[in-house]
C-alpha cells in the first residue's frame, strides 16, 4: 500500500451528492458534490473534491481544521464579526476549529479539502 494519494481534480466516479441542512441554507439553492479520495488515521483526517454551486450557507467547523485549495470558481468567506475573504482559482486557506460564520459560492467552486477531525 503507497503513503501517496494523488488527488484527481476531475475524478471519474459518481460524488456523494447533498443539500445544504435546512437550518444552515440562507439563499440561494446550492447543491454539493464531494468525492472522497483518501481517509487516514481512523477517519479522522479524509480528503478530495468537493463542489458547490452558488447560494449562501452557514458554515460551523466546530472542531474540524479544513485546508482549502480552490481549483475553480468564487467564493466569498465573512466570519462572523469579522471580515470577509474572498478566494478564486489558485487560492488556498485554512478554517480553524471555532470557525463560525457564512460561506457565498458567487460562481460554482470546486477545490482540494483536507479536514481533520
């Protein structure tokens, strides 16, 4: 068994497909695609693709780190009570346990995730 996952940015299998949770929708009708490419440690640290279309959501990373490389697309990240970051192709952030805030899709994104739980 490799230690080397490569991470394909256009896999070629079926993605989970998902909504966001009612109480986290707050415009808009995005959908989600994620394809699960790698789960490490037990499950507590997975990575892939994941996919949005445009709409407005909460999000709440409670305990979970993510790392986010955005292959396509335009979002736009405000923490609440803070200020807002706006990330294209090419960028690359983390969202730290604690994270609270709202996450715009402007134009559909697609990006590498690595989350650790």
């Amino acid at each position: 068994m490799s230690l080397i996952k490569t991470l394909d940015h256009n896999p070629d299998f079926t993605p989970v497909h998902a909504l966001p949770a009612p109480e986290r929708l707050i415009s808009g009708s995005p959908e989600f695609d994620t394809w699960a490419m790698d789960e490490s440690r037990e499950g507590k640290i997975k990575s892939g693709i994941w996919q949005a279309t445009p709409g407005l959501t909460r999000s709440i990373k409670g305990e979970t780190f993510e790392f986010c490389h955005i292959l396509e697309g335009l979002v736009e990240i405000t923490e609440d009570g803070g200020e807002t970051y706006t990330y294209k192709a090419g960028d690359s952030f983390v969202m730290k346990p604690g994270f609270v805030g709202t996450w715009h899709t402007i134009e559909t994104v697609r990006k590498i995730y690595v989350v650790c739980y």
